[in-house]
C-alpha cells in the first residue's frame, strides 16, 4: 500500500513539475524579443502611469509580445517598482523582462535643447519641431493661447499670445515630451528668473517691461549699453517721439533681416516707424537683462543712437548731433571693410 502511494506521490511530483516546466516555457516564450532586427525608439512615460498601463501601451506600439506575461513576470519575481517619467530608447529587440527593468531602473534620455535670447516665436516652434519635441503647427496653436497656462504658471499672461515670455534658456527637452510640458517649464522659468527677482509686478507693469525688453533684445549687443537705450525708449515715448525702431520693422514684415527705406512704409500696427508709442506686444523673447534693463533704464538726455563697429552704440540728445554719429558710424563700417578686404 506504501509502495503505491509512493509511486502515485512520484507520478503528481512529475506532473507538476512537468506542466510547471511548459509553464515557464511558455512565459519564457512570451517574454522574449517581439522583433529580434528591430532598432530603437522613443517611448515616453508620463508623471502617473502605472507599470499596467505602461506595459498594455508598449504592447501596443509592438514592443512586447504580452505585457500580461511581463506583469506575470514581475509578480513571480517580485520586480517591484514604479516606472520613472521620462523618455526611454528602447526596442522590440529587447526581453520582456529587460525592457521592464529599464523603465523602471534606466535613466531616461536627456537632451540639452537651447533657446536662446531674440528669438520670434515662430523659430522657437522650429526648434520644437527640429528636437522631436512636437509639431510646429501645434506650438504656434500653444503660443496663442495663454489662457490655457494662467493657472499653472504662476504669473501674470497676456491676453492674446505668448510671445516674450517663452523665456530664453537651455532645458532638458527630450524627444516626446509634448509642446505643453514645453511650454510649461519656460514658463516656470520666466517665473524664477524674471517674474519673482523682479518684485512680481502687476500685469501692465510686465507687459510693459517685456515689451521694450524684446526691442533692447534686438538693438543691444552688449549688456552694459541695455540700460542706456532702455533710457532713450523712455525717453522718446515720454516726448511722443516715435521709436523708429528697425526690428519692429523686420517684425512687422515676418521676414527677419535688414530692412529698407522702403518698408519703414509699411502699414502695420509693429511699425513703430509710423506707430506712436509702443507697438502692441513683444516682437521676440527677451533675456533677464534686457527686461531688467527695461525695469531700470539709465536716466539721462539721450533720444538717439546709432551702430558702431564692434557691437556698440553712440547716443546723442540732439539731431544734429545723431547726423554727424550717423557720418561717423558709416565711416568706422567703411573702413572696417575695406580692412577686412584687406586682410590675408
């Protein structure tokens, strides 16, 4: 009786362990390489996701083979863990269990993207499109309507579009992370380093300031001289004197250049050579110096100034005296050209 209890012990123990082998045969299977010549892709994974939900999508796009066997998986292995926001390459080449562990484990890509001071709106959306960050289209949508950022970005927006407050910076913009989350950490950043240093001005204060700040922007080469021509913006708009400003022109025509006697022409509400006072908005995004320069202009008698060889300006507080500047200027280009002509 003993030994046929035995022997029947010994059969269930093979079976078991038979189909337990089958059993991880087929998870073992399911967990392998749903594409073994597949490359790389981008996978995005948002603040909130759950493995679940991360796992049914990567099936989805073709990643895995059965996100039920990864989640079978974990839970026999006891993988705990939470997978990590972010931008992950990952490939269907990959195992099941690999490509759970790098979600949750893996540090996401990182990418260095720079917008840097002057720019119109409309090359910041380039730049959205160029990283992989989203369309161009959909950017220039975003940038056009700030109501739909009023209430996280913690500052005063204006009304009809978000040009000169996409604040110049260099950020972590991975490939995938969306316009919007774009668009949110400049804002946070003009927040940080403008909104707050600045004593959090009302709204028409900063509007004002981003305004005049987006022309010294584009006038100025050198910090030093932002206050100055802040000073003669002041100064002309105190005296009803239009600004005459060549880069409202550009602005006006949507063509970023040198602009003729021609255009200054043009009939638009940015040409502040036939506007009085200042133009409607920003006319691109300013850095902190140039709006700090607009919150504390240099106070002097300066209504005019023209360029000079090497980035720099000369002021004067007459006509006649900016006439002769106008000579001198014209002169020191000439002969920079002629020496650069020159040059071995």
């Amino acid at each position: 009786m003993r030994r046929k209890f035995l022997i029947a012990a010994g059969l269930a123990v093979l079976v078991l362990a038979s189909a337990a082998a089958a059993g991880w045969a087929l998870l073992n299977r399911a967990l392998g390489p749903a594409d073994h010549t597949a490359t790389q892709v981008y996978f995005r994974v948002e603040e909130g996701d759950t493995v679940a939900s991360v796992l049914d999508r990567a099936e989805r796009r073709g990643l895995l083979r059965s996100a039920r066997a990864v989640r079978l998986h974990a839970r026999l292995a006891r993988f705990e863990g939470a997978v990590r926001p972010g931008t992950f390459r990952l490939s269907a080449s990959m195992r099941g269990d690999v490509l759970l562990r790098e979600l949750i484990e893996g540090e996401p890509v990182r990418r260095m993207v720079t917008i840097r001071e002057g720019l119109w709106k409309e090359r910041v959306a380039d730049l959205f499109k160029e990283n992989g960050i989203g369309g161009r289209d959909e950017a220039l949508e975003r940038f056009a309507d700030p109501a739909a950022f009023k209430e996280t970005a913690g500052l005063p927006l204006p009304d009809e579009s978000l040009e000169g407050y996409l604040f110049p910076d260099t950020y972590d913009l991975p490939p995938l992370i969306g316009v919007e989350e774009a668009i949110q950490k400049m804002l946070s950043a003009f927040r940080e380093k403008v909104y707050e240093p600045l004593g959090k001005p009302d709204a028409e204060t900063l509007r004002r300031w981003v305004v005049i700040a987006s022309m010294i922007e584009l006038e100025a080469a050198k910090d030093e001289e932002r206050p100055r021509i802040a000073g003669v913006i002041y100064n002309r708009l105190e005296r009803g004197m239009p600004l005459q400003i060549d880069a409202t022109v550009a602005y006006a025509k949507g063509e970023w250049g040198p602009v003729s006697v021609k255009d200054y022409e043009i009939d638009h509400p940015y040409n502040t050579y036939r506007i009085a006072g200042l133009p409607p908005g920003p006319i691109c995004s300013p850095g902190f110096a140039s709006i700090k320069a607009a919150a504390e202009p240099d106070e002097h008698d300066y209504f005019y100034y023209v360029a000079m060889p090497g980035g720099t300006h000369s002021f004067s507080g007459t006509y006649r005296e900016h006439l002769r500047n106008i000579r001198l200027s014209r002169a020191a280009f000439a002969q920079q050209r002629t020496a650069t002509a020159d040059a071995p």
